[in-house]
C-alpha cells in the first residue's frame, strides 16, 4: 500500500514539475514555446493550425500577424513576423507571446501579481526601462495605475543587429503585474 | 536666523533638478551664464572654427566643479549640458552622490526611467558588460531634459542633465 501512494506521489510529483516547466517565462520563449521557432514549428506544437491572412497579403505588404490560441490550457497571443532566409522566399516566425495567466512564472518566481520592486531586484543585472502608461510598438495607452516594466537581454540593450535580441515585457496596474510579453528581435536570416 | 537662511540659500544653489543645478538652467544663453558664474567664458572652439558648433568647458559654480557643454544655436550660444560629482548636489527628494538605483527609482515614481549597465566593445565589435559600471537616466516624458545618473558599484558617482531626444539614445 505504502509502495503504490509512493508511487502515485512520484507521478503526482512529475506532472506538476511538467506542468510548471511549460509555463516557466524566459527572455526567449514560455517552456516550450519560443521566439524564433516557425509557423510550422508552432503547429506542430500546439497540435492545431494557425491561419494568420497578412501573410499571404502581398498587395499592403504586411510583414506581422498575430493568432489568438490555446497553449497548455492557456490563453496566449502569438505574434508572427515575415522573415525572408532567401531571395523572394521567406517564413513566418514566432516574434511575441503575450499571456496573462498566473501560472506563468519565471525561474525566479516572477509573475501575474508580483510587485516593481521584485521585479528590478531580480533583473539587477541587465537593462530595466519604467515607463508610465502601457507601452506597446508604435503607441502608449495611458491611464492612473498603469506602468511598464521592460528587461532588455543584451542585444536588445546594445541594439546588435547581428545577434537575436530579446526583451521580457510586463505590464503593470498599482505596481503589480497583470499581463506580459515576450518579444523578439530575430537576426536576418539571410545574413 | 542668518545661519538657517544662510544654509537654505546654499541648498538652493545646488539643488539637482531635471533642468539644471540650483541657478544654472539647461538653455540659459552664454551671457547669463557667465553671469551666474560670475567669470569670463573664452570660447576656444565656437565662433573660432566656423564649422563646429559645439563645445565643453570647464568651470566653478559656487565653489564646485561643473563641465558645462555649450551649443551654438541660430543665433545665440546657449548651455546643453551639464555634468558634475559634488555630493552637495542632492535632489528635492535627497538624490546624489551615493545614492543606490532602487532609491532613484522609488523617488521617481511616475517618470521614464532607464536602468542600464554599460558596454565595452571587444575587438570583434561585441558589447560586453562592464559589471561595476551602470546608469540610471530619468526623464518626465519620452523626449526632453533628462538626469542621467553615473553609478559604479550601484551607488552614484557622477551626473549629467541634458535634453534627450529619441534619436539620440
């Protein structure tokens, strides 16, 4: 009896080491979702395929398309960009995930619900932006309550056009973390 | 009474703010500069080599070291930057030499703040962190005046005030 609860354990033990490893934040991706990987690769993944228009659209030249889908039983926003590795040829490729779920944590126990300060202790190392206001590519949305706490890898810090550069984005209410963004920027493959 | 005046006037003059030190102001033309120094600026640079519109001086203001970055505009020579390291130079909130990057950002609650260590270039051109070296620039809106705070070892060393505008970060 005490074997098989101990065994049960073991297993009991194993998915929720699993289960957090899916939904660990890094610079670079949600556990096995990552930055970079292609439109296929996702699929392959998420076992599902994903349309994304602006793609195929040749005519406004739109290089960026997002996809709204399930990963691990949580809601995330993907963000493809069109990435040429030849002439005329290219490939959509994972370039953000965005996630408010409080299951997703980094190594550090960085989350949904973690406090600023936390936030900048645990990156003491690496580049830091506060912005006020919810700061996204091209606008910010402003408001009472609301921030912008970026970490920079150094690529993205030093603007290294010849490496992959990564930035690990939250977004704050009350100095408290309520959703977050992984984003890329991917090194020209043609290079 | 003549001493607590006498300390409040000086706390004045070195007060650290977004636009300056006490009474040198970002903008202020060359003649209200020397004014406010009370000496003579003899440019070697500006107005001397007709292509060049910038220049750096040395100088003392109440009793402290200052390097003051000129600029020629259309018609006027005015301040554009201002560095310094005396720990009289403190902020409203008590920010200056000494202090830490969490208190300069708890201090400036609301503001753009940009927490960053600095590079160093290897001979194949790739940035490599210099771990004891960082800076802490801190601006009220994404463009304009800015305090950019030189730390080494996480306590503040030095500062610069200068406007910054998006293409030149």
């Amino acid at each position: 009896m005490k074997k098989i609860c101990l065994f049960f354990l073991i297993v009991a033990a194993s998915c929720t080491a699993a289960q957090k490893k899916d939904h660990i934040i890094s610079m670079n991706g949600l556990g096995a979702l990552k930055l970079g990987m292609s439109q296929e690769e996702v699929e392959k993944l998420l076992n599902e395929k994903i349309l994304l228009p602006n793609s195929l659209d040749t005519i406004n030249d739109n290089y960026q398309d997002t996809a709204k889908l399930k990963y691990k039983n949580i809601d995330v926003q993907l963000e493809f960009n069109r990435n040429y590795y030849a002439p005329n040829v290219f490939r959509m490729r994972l370039i953000g995930i965005k996630a408010n779920s409080p299951l997703c944590k980094t190594a550090s126990g960085i989350g949904v619900g973690t406090d600023m300060l936390k936030i900048i202790a645990a990156y003491d190392s690496l580049h830091v932006k506060i912005q006020p206001g919810y700061a996204y590519y091209y606008e910010t949305e402003e408001g009472e309550g609301k921030s912008t706490v970026s970490i920079l890898d150094d690529a993205a810090s030093t603007m290294d056009y010849f490496s992959d550069a990564y930035t690990m984005v939250f977004f704050l209410m009350n100095k408290k973390v309520i959703s977050f963004e992984l984003k890329a920027k991917l090194k020209d493959e043609r290079d | 009474m003549l001493v607590t005046t006498t300390t409040i006037a000086q706390n004045k003059d070195y007060l650290l703010s977004l636009d300056g030190i006490g009474s040198l102001k970002l903008g202020m033309p060359l003649l209200e500069l020397e004014k406010v120094l009370k000496t003579r600026i003899t440019l070697k640079v500006i107005d001397v080599d007709s292509v060049v519109l910038v220049e750096t001086i040395n100088a003392k203001y109440k009793g402290i070291d200052v390097e003051i970055s000129l600029w020629k505009r259309q018609d006027y020579i005015a301040v554009d930057g201002i560095s310094a390291s005396s720990p009289l130079c403190k902020t409203k909130s008590g920010i200056g030499i000494g202090s830490t990057k969490l208190q300069i950002i708890a201090a400036y609650d609301g503001y753009h703040i940009d927490a960053k260590p600095v590079f160093e270039y290897e001979g194949d051109n790739k940035p490599k962190r210099i771990k004891t070296k960082s800076t802490v620039t801190v601006k009220e809106a994404e463009e304009g005046y800015a305090i950019i705070f030189n730390l080494v070892n996480n306590k503040v060393v030095s500062f610069d005030i200068l406007p910054i505008y998006d293409d030149e970060e």
